[in-house]
C-alpha cells in the first residue's frame, strides 16, 4: 500500500555539524536549534518589530488554484452535463420539429448557461473559504528587511550558515532564498490553528516568492512559562526536555534563543502532509520570528535585495 510518506523524498541538505544542532524526530526530520539567537538580538527583534508596527498575521489560502479546478471538473462532468441534457429534452417536449442538432443546440446553450453559474458559484465558495481561514490565524506580525538591525541581520546570518551555499552555485548567497524574516506576536489566547507551510500548488500560486517552501526556521525571542507551545499533531512525542509531558504528539516548548527547524516538502518540492502543526493558545505572551527558505531566489518584497545583502552579509 502507498502512503503519503512513502511518495516523499529526502529533504534539503543543511549544515548537519551546526552549533546546538539536536534531531528530536526523524522521517519526516524536525531539529531544535540550541541557543541559535543570542539574548540581544532576540530583545532587538521584538523592538524592532514593535517600533515599526505589528498588524493581523495573513494566512494564504494554499491550493486555491487546485480547488478550483477540481470544483469545476466535477460541475463540468456532473450536474451541469445533466442539467443542460435534461434542460434540452423538456424544451423538446411537445416540439414535433424537434430535430437530433436542435437538440444539441439547446443542450450546448444549456451547458455554458449553467457552466457559467457554476463558475460563479465556485469563485463565490473559495472566497468564502479564503476569508474563513483567516479566523484559523490570531496574532500579529511584521517583516523586518533592513540588514542593518543587528537582529535581523544576525537571524540572516546564521540561516545561512545553517542552510549553507546552494548545490547550483556557492555564489548565490544563500540569503536569496530566504523570504526577509517575520517576526510575530501572541497575546494571550491567540493561536495559529493546525496548518501546512508548503502548498500543493505552489508552482502556481508562489511562483512570484520562490516557488515552494522547503523548510521552516523558527526562533523563541522570548521564554514562555505558559502555553504556546509549537504542537505536530501527526508526530509522536519527543524524548526531549522541552518536550510538554504527558503529550502523546510532538510538542515543543518555548526557549529564548531556541530554533525550531522542519521541513514542509522534500528537495525538489514535494508536499509533505506529516509536517502539519500549530501554535498552541498562548497564556503568556509569545514572540517568535521565522524564515522561510524557497526552491528558487525570493525577489524583493517578499525577499531580501541585492543590495541589502551585498552591504550587511
């Protein structure tokens, strides 16, 4: 029998000798990062981040281009075919001069009368789900893209030596692969409901910020005593410290300085369902910051510039 873990692949390469670096899952690999940030940048990002303002953390509707073309394919080949069949045979009733291509013309109109309101239906549908999803997500963020903040600059710099130079070209800095780093806030009961990182759809979809996503890298800015943990709902629980005791499913908790690393698809992009997981409902007020390493160079905004890169790193 295939499962979905058998279709994937390894993951991306990464410095495997890094500082700190401790494996707490395998297949699908998910690391902690041991003192990853240093208690000064960590302070700098949050004041970073709260001197240029936080607003309601997006969440992107993944595999909207799927839905939709699954959404039509089974209105195409189901209700509307019939529709416009049995639509065409009442408006031949009582017809004597009804005719096999009179038939069809009013079958053909049919079909694009009814195709047309399915569409409708359909875009109506994901736009609805799309704002829906938005209440999976309750915290704020900003991103931070100015290489000359210490914090920013320091969380670039050791992504980099994390996830080391590119196998196509060691003069691509490994930066340019980077979405610019995220920093984001929880208040007391906010969360971030089980979720995926990679999407499905992504040559489509995220062609304008890289393509897919290949791995995950978080840092704790700040220690929480209470909840907000970062919970793998498909994973079974760690032999850990910071593993929450008594959760049969992996789930971390928050250090400051601390890195959570994992990776939402394999080398070359494919999806990986068993990575699903959350921000638990924060008790304390949790801060974190993120980078996303893409398939392919991430341009500017959603990436770092050139020139920002060239003058910090």
């Amino acid at each position: 029998m295939t499962t979905a873990a058998s279709l994937v692949g390894s993951r991306m390469s990464i410095n495997e000798s890094y500082p700190g670096l401790k494996r707490v899952h395998s297949n699908p690999d998910v690391y902690v990062i041991e003192q990853f940030l240093d208690d000064a940048s960590c302070d700098d990002l949050i004041n970073k981040a709260r001197e240029k303002g936080t607003s309601r953390s997006p969440v992107a509707y993944a595999g909207w281009t799927e839905d939709i073309k699954d959404l039509l394919g089974l209105a195409a080949s189901g209700p509307v075919s019939w529709g416009a069949i049995l639509g065409a045979w009442y408006e031949a009733q009582g017809d004597a001069e009804a005719s096999v291509p009179s038939l069809v013309l009013h079958a053909l109109r049919n079909y694009a009368a009814l195709f047309a309101v399915a569409l409708v239906g359909i875009v109506v549908f994901t736009k609805f789900r799309a704002d829906s999803l938005q209440n999976l997500r309750t915290s704020s963020s900003t991103t931070l893209d100015d290489l000359s903040q210490v914090g920013a600059k320091n969380f670039v710099l050791r992504a980099s030596d994390l996830y080391g130079p590119t196998p196509s070209s060691s003069e691509i800095p490994a930066a340019s692969f980077f979405e610019a780093p995220t920093v984001i806030q929880y208040e007391k009961d906010q969360v971030l409901a089980p979720h995926y990182d990679a999407n499905r759809s992504a040559d489509v979809e995220d062609a304008n910020r890289g393509g897919q996503t290949l791995s995950t890298l978080l840092v704790y800015l700040n220690d929480v005593a209470n909840g907000g943990t970062t919970r793998f709902g498909k994973l079974p629980a760690a032999d850990y410290e910071r593993q929450v005791k008594g959760e049969r499913n992996l789930n971390i908790i928050p250090k400051k300085g601390d890195a959570l690393l994992f990776f939402p698809a394999d080398k070359n992009g494919r999806f990986d369902e068993r990575t699903e997981h959350e921000g638990c409902p924060a008790v304390d007020e949790k801060w974190i910051a993120r980078i996303w390493r893409h398939t392919d160079r991430v341009p500017p905004p959603f990436g770092l510039s050139d020139s920002s890169m060239e003058d910090h790193l």
